[in-house]
C-alpha cells in the first residue's frame, strides 16, 4: 500500500482508476482549503482532525470517517500523530453518491474494505471483482450510522473571531458580555445574533465546542482529568457529567475504545 506524507500525495482528480485510495501516515498538518472534482471518503485510523466547512465544523475520530461529496470546500487540522485513508470516487462513474457532507461510523468490515481499496494501482481501469468491491462498500456506506457535522459557524464580522477563538481556546472563560465589550456589541445584541446564525445559543453553542475538542482529545488518548482541563472544567466530575448528558456514556469509555484499536 502507498503511504505518503501530505505534501507528496498523488492528485487524486487525475488518475485513470474510478475509485482511487491513498494511505497517509505523519505528523500534526494543517491543509489549506480546497476541494475535490471527486467524492472523497476520509477515514480516521489514528489520531483527531477537525475539519472545517464553510459553515460547519465537525470533529473526526478514529473509527469514523468524514463523506464530502464532490466540490464540498473544506480544510483540515490534524493534531499530533495521526494516520488516515482516503478514497476518492469518480461521479461520473458513480452519479448516485450522497451529496450531502456527514460523518460516519466505521465498523470492521467497512475499514477492511477500505484498507483493501488502498492497496490497488491507480493507473488501470476496475476489474469486475473490484468493481464488485466497490458496490459492497457503497452498499455498506449507505447503511452506516451517520451524525451531521453538527457545529455551525457564525459569518457576522463581530461573531466570526469569538467563533475561531474559542475554537483555539475552549477553555477560554470569556461570558458574552465580556466578548461585547472586545468588539464594541452588546451581551444581548451578540447572543441574539448568535442565535440567528447558529440556531444555538451562544452557551449552548461553546458547550458543544468543548464537546469536539474533548472527542478529539480522548481519541488522541488524552486523560479525563487533562481533556476536562483543556475544555474548561475545574473539576472531572462537572466534565464527566457533561460528557454523559450529551453521548449517554462517560468520556473513559470512548478512551478505551481508542486504545483497544488494531
């Protein structure tokens, strides 16, 4: 299988192959935004990306992989160690494919299938086993749980750098009339504003910002007790409880999964 680091990888929009996978093993990257004349299927193997739209964030874990559909401008930033796998799809060979970014699931199966894509040449046309590959892994896509990229950004001039802010900086403390005060708004005006263009409370908002770092975190193997300091809790219990509210499980558990990875 071809292994690259992201500064070398082949341009996936211009090979033969209608299905082409790329293996990427390195350190922390950052990409600039772009986007694909292909339908991209990234699947996270080790380590957490945060990918951004232009609307939305999401947070990507192993055991998951991101779905952009062809044109879908987007970057990524890729913390510490980290190893992906990506498969790209031709849409005029497959017109059929889900136009809409999310975020699924990966089970055992779907990773095998993926892995197996990777291994394959990129210069010559699918045999009918391949082609019968594919279908599978179409199939089973198509079945996978999915989650929305589930954190919208906020345009307004005023609210866009509270926005990056604390997606920098979760723990950061500020209320909103402390960020009002920054930018020459009131509390009011910006959490009426941040309810406009979110659909989320300004609180509601930051708490799930605070989630995806802590995902993100944990699947880096991050403790409880450092992922509850880096998101702003004094104490784990007052993270743990959160965590439990929004996933129905405690954040050790989704450590464990991380570390019982093959």
């Amino acid at each position: 299988m071809p292994v690259y680091s992201p500064t070398a990888v082949e341009d996936p929009d211009t090979v033969a192959c209608p299905v082409v996978g790329m293996a990427i093993d390195t350190r922390e990257h950052a990409s600039d935004w772009h986007a694909h004349r292909r339908t991209q299927l990234l699947y996270q193997v080790e380590g957490g990306v945060t990918l951004y739209l232009a609307d939305r964030v999401g947070q990507l874990a192993p055991l998951q992989a991101a779905w952009l559909p062809a044109g879908c401008v987007h970057r990524t930033a890729m913390h510490g160690t980290f190893a992906y796998r990506s498969l790209y799809f031709d849409v005029s060979v497959y017109p059929d494919l889900p136009r809409e970014p999310r975020i699924l699931d990966v089970n055992p199966l779907l990773r095998e299938m993926i892995v197996r894509i990777t291994h394959w040449p990129s210069d010559r046309a699918l045999d009918a086993p391949r082609a019968r590959l594919v279908g599978a892994l179409l199939d089973e896509l198509a079945a996978a749980p999915t989650a929305p990229l589930h954190l919208p950004m906020p345009r307004d001039r005023r609210l866009a750098p509270i926005a990056r802010e604390l997606l920098e900086n979760p723990a950061c403390p500020l209320s909103i009339d402390d960020w009002g005060r920054r930018v020459g708004a009131s509390g009011r005006t910006l959490a009426r504003m941040f309810l406009a263009e979110t659909g989320l409370p300004f609180t509601r908002w930051r708490a799930q910002c605070r989630l995806l770092t802590a995902r993100a975190r944990l699947a880096e193997g991050a403790s409880v007790t450092e992922v509850a300091h880096a998101v702003g809790y004094a104490s784990d219990s007052a993270f743990i409880a959160m965590y439990r509210r929004a996933y129905g499980e405690p954040p050790g558990r989704r450590r464990r999964r991380r570390d019982s990875l093959p």
